[in-house]
C-alpha cells in the first residue's frame, strides 16, 4: 500500500464557482504587473469565477500591497486575496527591504486575517527575468497564484466545516491523553 493511500489527506478543489476574490496589483513596474493581472484573471475566470466574484484593488507600489491585503480579506469581501507587484533589484539596498517587508507584510495579512493571501510579487534581479515570469518563458506566475488562490479559499472552507474532523480529532486526542 502506497504512504499517500494510507493516510488521509486534504486538499482544495480547483473550483472557483462560488468563490469571491480579491486581487491588490501595485502600479508601479505596471509593464510587469498588468501581465500578471492577466494572467490571474485568465485562470480565475477558466476555473469558473465571474466578473462580479472579482474584486481589483490599485495600490501605488508592492510596498503598500499588505495593507490593502489586509483590508480587503478583513472587509469579508473576497475568500483569497492575490498580491501582485513586481521589485527589481537596483544599486542600493532598497531593493532588499522592500522585498522582505512586502513579504512579511502579506504574511501578516493572512495569518491576522485568516483569509488566504497569495504571494505573486515578483523580486527579481532584472526587468529580463520579470518578463520571463510574467508569461515569456517561465509561464505566468499570476495564473499559478490564481490556481493557488482558489485551492487555498477551497481548502479553508473545507477546514473551517463544522463536520471537518481532520483538523478536530488529533487536538481532541491529545486533550483526552493529557486528562
């Protein structure tokens, strides 16, 4: 018997009907993050979402992604959120603390909130690789946050069932060992 059918796993659909989402794309590097909207909406929309289940926030840059993350998951409007934002790697190091701020910041977003909050802000070391990622030779990173996106909304509506016991029983296990 093979490890994955002795154990019981969990995962998201990647179904989108029903689902509602949120998008924050930063403008600035918009030749980068225009690509990667569309992408998203590509696959969103192939997976079953509508027009009026996406909701698109405009920021200035991926530095103010977090917070308008945060806002929009908080606002109960969208279950997943997608970040998208390009930071090219310059001279100085504002590069380095952009990127690690914009990621601890949407990681932030999420665990406060509890709504997914998909990371799709590309931190590259030239425009070059930005195009690649953004749907020239590495695919499009925005439609592998959307498909991730609609698995993460998936899987937290399956978690948070009433009749999920996955998640209950080794909590209520190790409750009844310790009595």
């Amino acid at each position: 018997m093979s490890e994955s059918s002795k154990s019981r796993g969990v995962r998201g659909a990647i179904a989108a009907g029903g689902l509602r989402f949120g998008i924050v794309v930063a403008r600035f590097n918009d030749f980068i993050t225009e690509r990667l909207l569309a992408g998203t909406l590509d696959a969103l929309r192939a997976a079953g979402a509508g027009d009026a289940t996406i909701e698109i926030v405009r920021v200035p840059g991926s530095f103010e992604i977090p917070l308008a993350a945060k806002k929009l998951a908080e606002a109960g409007r969208a279950d997943a959120v997608i970040a998208i934002g390009c930071v090219l790697r310059g001279d100085t190091a504002h590069f380095d603390h952009v990127a690690s701020e914009v990621a601890r910041g949407v990681q932030l977003a999420q665990m406060d909130t509890g709504i997914p909050v998909i990371f799709c802000v590309l931190t590259c070391d030239t425009l070059e690789q930005a195009i690649d990622r953004a749907g020239l030779k590495s695919g499009n990173k925005g439609q592998e946050a959307a498909l991730a996106a609609i698995e993460m909304a998936n899987l937290s509506r399956t978690l948070r069932s009433a009749g999920h016991a996955t998640v209950a029983a080794p909590a209520a296990r190790r409750r009844k060992r310790r009595s």
